[in-house]
C-alpha cells in the first residue's frame, strides 16, 4: 500500500536523494581511478596508439597481452623475509634474472639497468632497479658493494620463466624486463643490449607518463 501525503512525499524525496548521493559517489570513484591511472595511460598510449609515422621507433618487445605480476609471486627480501613481488607496485620496475652467483653476463645487466636509471636525473626515483635471483645462495660481496641500490630478491625460477616471456633461442636470464607502475610487465629488452637505446625508451616513458 503506497504512502501518500506530506510523509510519503518526504520518504519519496528522501530516496531520490539517496540514488543520486550513490550514483555520485560512484562517479567520483571511477573520476579518482581514472586519474591515477592516467599516467601509465598516456605512456602506454604514446608506445601503442600514436605512433610516428614509419611504425614503432621502440627499441625494446612490447608485450602483448599484458602480463600483470601475479599476487601469488612470493619472493624473499634481502633479510630474507617473504614479500610479494605485486607489492612494487607504484614505481617502475627494471628486472634482471640470474643466479646469486652472478657472472660477468650477470654484472653486465646490472650496470646497465643502474647507469640507465642514473642518467634519469630527477626522474630515477620513480625506478626501481629489481635483480630477481633465482637461488638463494650468497651474492659476491664485490657486486652487493657495487649495486646497493638494487633490489635483490630470491624468486622462484618457474615461477618467473612463467610470467618473464623471452625470444625465441634465448632464456629470460637474457634480457632485462619493464614493469609499469600498475604492476604489468610492459617491455622487454633484447640480449647483449644497447644500453643508450633502453635509455631512450625509459625516458620516453617517463615523459609521457609525468603528472604536470
């Protein structure tokens, strides 16, 4: 039986504002996330939508489909306690796999993904140097002296075999990986890279993905 006067009128009202109170915040919910998002959009944009006549000038393998880091990928920290690696999100991420034992091929990468994020200036807080070690046996003191900066993490190797896709004749231990800020493996860099050339796709990003 429905209300009528003055009474139902009001409850009328009162619910009509209550819809639009929700549709409102669900609005301004969708509004927040898409802001946050925006930068990783726009780099994302720059690398698959606009591009230069001529095709791609990327020098890194775009991944497609995306390859986010599952919640399930635990590693161990430094003090060698569990983490998930999806808690790095936030910053971009540059990855190198290899053996704690890390050879000269090993050393290599990590010098480059260092001098790359170096030559950033203001801009190389917003990387995260990521050596993704696939034992849990003790790094060289020469080269944990060298790279204090880089996060040192103990993965498991199927695990990262799994998410880390690499060219054909190559394993993942080839290449240095990019991860977006959303946690979504974007790039990967081919073997024996050009570290000038990564530069310059690193820079490009962060470009195109700065707020302001």
């Amino acid at each position: 039986m429905k209300e009528s006067g003055p009474a139902g009128a009001a409850r009328a009202r009162g619910a009509t504002a209550e819809r639009g109170s929700w549709a409102r915040g669900r609005w301004m919910v969708l509004l927040i996330a898409l802001v946050c998002a925006a930068p990783v959009i726009a780099s994302y944009l720059t690398y698959y939508v606009f591009k230069p006549k001529g095709g791609s000038t990327n020098y890194g393998t775009l991944i497609e489909p995306q390859r986010p880091i599952s919640e399930a990928l635990i590693v161990r920290d430094e003090a060698n306690k569990p983490m998930a690696l999806a808690s790095l999100r936030g910053r971009w991420l540059m990855i190198s796999v290899d053996r704690s034992a890390c050879d000269q091929a090993c050393v290599t990468k990590l010098y480059f993904m260092r001098q790359v994020r170096a030559t950033q200036a203001g801009e190389r807080e917003r990387i995260v140097t990521v050596w993704l070690r696939t034992d849990a046996d003790a790094v060289p003191p020469a080269v944990e002296q060298a790279y204090p900066d880089t996060r040192k993490l103990i993965a498991d190797p199927a695990a990262l075999a799994a998410w880390l896709p690499s060219e054909a004749g190559t394993r993942d231990t080839d290449h240095i990986y990019l991860v977006d800020p959303n946690g979504n493996l974007m790039m990967r860099f081919p073997a024996h890279p050009d570290p000038s050339k990564i530069k310059r796709d690193i820079s490009k990003l962060l470009s195109s993905s700065s707020i302001g």
